[in-house]
C-alpha cells in the first residue's frame, strides 16, 4: 500500500499510472483562475498569492471549505480558503502531470524545507502542500519546471500553519514522455532530478537509494529469490516497512518484506515477472475494483486501450485495495485508493475509486471547456458523481465537470 507512480514507455500514449491511498474529489480550473495559495509561515501572504493560472488543468483535492473548517489556517481569516484546494495529483491541458506523494525519510537523511522563509533573500515563498498546483497553473513541460523550480528563484517552506505537515516529493512527466522527480537534496536545497527508472514510491526517497534498489532487483533476478505471494493483492503488504531491520542483518518472516516496492514496480515496468500473454492481452479489462477478476470483454481495442490494459495489470500485482471507508477525519468525502491512469499525449486521465469501480475519463480540454460554459472558475466534482454505467471499460465524462458547484 503506499503513493506510487510510474511512466511507462509508450511514446504512442506518453502514459504513467498512478495510485494513493485516498481521493477527495476532482478540481476543474480553467486558465486565468486566481490561485490563492497558502501562506507559507504564519499569515505572510505567498509571494505568489493572487497570480493568476497561465494553464488550466484538474486535480485530485481537498475542498477549499475544508481548508478553513478543519482549523489549518483559521487565524489567518477567510481569504485563504484557497480557490482550488490542495491539488495532490493532477494534470493540465497541455500534458504535464503532478503526482505528490508521502515521503518515508531514513533516519540518517533528515533533509527538509525550512519552517520558516528567509526575508533577507527576497525571494517568493511558496508552501511545500501548494507545490503541486503552483506546477499545474504554471508550466507545460518537464524542462520549464526544471528550469523554475531551484533555490535561486523561489523558496519552498515546510508547512508551516497547516495541519498537515507531511513531508512530500513530486514526480512530474509530460506528453515528450520526459519524467523527473522534485526532490529536497541537501538542508533546504531542492531540484528536479531526472529518473532513468521513470518510477517513483514513498521509498527511496532520493535516486543515490534507488541504485541500491537496481542492485537488489538484479540479484533476485538472477537467483530467483522471489516469493510468489508478492503480485497477488491482499496476501500481504507491498512495501519497505523491515528497511531498517535488513540494514543490520535482520530479515523479515514477511514475504514481500524481502523487496522494495520501487524495486517491485521498476521490474513490473520492465515487464521481467509478469505474464507476457496478459500485458499484451487488451480484449479484457477489469470490471471490479478492487480484483483482479471478473474479466469483461471490452470492444475494439486501440493502442490506448492496451496500454491501459498493461497499466492495470502493473496496479494490481502492486496496489492493495484502500479500507477506509470511515475514517476519523472530518472530509467532504470518504478515503478509499484511487487508482490513476494518465495519457500525456492526449491529455486524458482515466481513473477510478472503491465507490467508483468501473473506469471513467476525463479530458482536460474537454472539461476546461465545461467548466468555463458553466461560468468560469474552478468546479468540483467528486469521484462518485462521475461513476459510469455499465459500459465496456470506460465512460466519457468531460462534459460533467460544468456540474460541480463553482467555488466562490
């Protein structure tokens, strides 16, 4: 269970699949949308504050009600009850994708972001939670955010005033199929690392572990060293939790503990352990979230389709299905695993829910244009409303996304 998040290589699609282990609802925000960011220490206004979006894009996102009504920035008035919310995970029209995702920091790796901005510098200040929408809203490919997003040109702060405080990095990839992570690499020092792998977990937390991963991925292939229960979803955890225990000799009586999850995904890319017939097999797509099975024949299949197809067959060797269907968090929602499809190229995402079994897609362009025929602004629609009929693998729902209540 965990964030993860991979590119696969398919330059027809420019494709990555993406899943974490909860959804609040999608935010529509169409280009020239106010974005009012958080503040980043105290009730300092961003230095980005008010700028408008130069792109338009969706986002998986906490409402912006919750922002105020769950007490993360109550003292600093209303104001910065944000117009799009906390983006998690998104892409704009153009094709660039944002996914954030948890970071599990070793103990001997206490990097960060300062709590606090250093006036002195002069540089904008931006809260590490509003790190995924600044992206969206701004850029179009991976090489802009490369070029933006360094110390030199803007200070990132840890997040101060929220109530969340989780430590994050970002993967970013677009329709060239180019793909990076942004990472804090040193005390308050951050960049856009490119990722040969193109696969990105809450572990490792930079690519200096990921070649410890490479090398454990080499070893089991080679000798075989893998336990069957690894791909099935359910039998046990797919993650890294005995890390610490292996590091002085100890291993774990966990099956899957025997192997990292970027380790797991990077092979599962690489299409070394799985089985070649089902990658390659697009007549069947599953109709239940969250099996592996039953199978429901699906209609003329495209390259599209099989690369969905494959995607699939990569989230549920890895993904354990979400149960949190009642939680102690006061949400718009419930917490469930989302599961994310995103084609690039096209820029299209195809997603789904435990409330939302069968798949949907959802056109950026299509959706702005929604959105904007509505009246303009940022709309919201959450996953369940966006739940399709009984159709072969997945329904069209740009048009809904004029239907959320617009934010005021």
């Amino acid at each position: 269970m965990g964030c993860s998040d991979m590119l696969l290589a398919d330059p027809s699609v420019s494709p990555a699949v993406r899943d974490m282990p909860f959804t609040f609802t999608q935010a529509v925000v169409p280009a020239d949308t106010e974005m009012r960011y958080l503040p980043p220490g105290g009730c300092q206004p961003s230095g980005f504050f008010g700028e408008a979006s130069k792109v338009g894009f969706t986002c998986t996102t906490f409402w912006p009600e919750y922002i105020v009504e769950a007490s993360v920035v109550p003292e600093c008035g209303p104001e910065y009850n944000t117009s799009v919310g906390l983006c998690l995970d998104g892409m704009n029209e153009k094709g660039l994708s944002v996914a954030s995702m948890a970071v599990f920091q070793p103990v001997d790796r206490p990097y960060s972001f300062p709590n606090t901005t250093d006036e002195s510098s002069g540089l904008p200040a931006l809260s590490s939670i509003d790190v995924a929408g600044y992206i969206l809203a701004n850029f179009e490919t991976v090489e802009q955010v490369e070029q933006a997003m360094v110390p030199s040109k803007l200070q990132i702060i840890d997040d101060q005033g929220t109530a969340i405080n989780i430590p994050l990095h970002w993967t970013v990839a677009d329709a060239t199929g180019a793909y990076g992570v942004l990472e804090v690499v040193g005390p308050g020092e951050f960049k856009v690392v490119r990722n040969p792998d193109k696969v990105t977990t809450n572990w490792p937390t930079d690519l200096s572990q990921a070649d410890a991963a490479r090398w454990k991925a080499q070893q089991i292939e080679q000798h075989g060293q893998l336990n069957g229960p690894l791909f099935d979803p359910g039998f046990c955890q797919v993650s890294d939790p005995g890390a610490a225990a292996r590091s002085q000799g100890q291993i774990s009586d966990d099956p899957c503990d025997v192997i990292t999850r970027y380790t797991v995904l990077a092979m599962l890319k690489a299409s070394r352990w799985v089985d070649r017939r089902c990658m390659q097999n697009a007549t069947y797509l599953p109709d239940a979230f969250p099996k592996r099975g039953p199978y429901s024949p699906a209609n003329s299949p495209d390259p599209t389709h099989t690369v969905i197809m494959q995607g699939i067959r990569i989230l549920d060797r890895v993904a354990i299905p979400g149960s949190w269907p009642n939680n102690t968090l006061t949400l718009p929602t419930d917490m469930t695993e989302i599961q994310y499809i995103r084609d690039h190229l096209n820029a299209t995402i195809y997603l789904r829910d435990a409330g939302t079994p069968r798949w949907v897609k959802l056109n950026i362009p299509a959706a702005l244009k929604a959105a904007e025929a509505a009246g303009g602004g940022p709309t919201f629609v959450p996953v369940a409303e966006l739940a399709p009929p009984d159709e072969p693998w997945a329904r069209d729902v740009s048009s809904l996304a004029g239907a959320g209540g617009a934010s005021s």
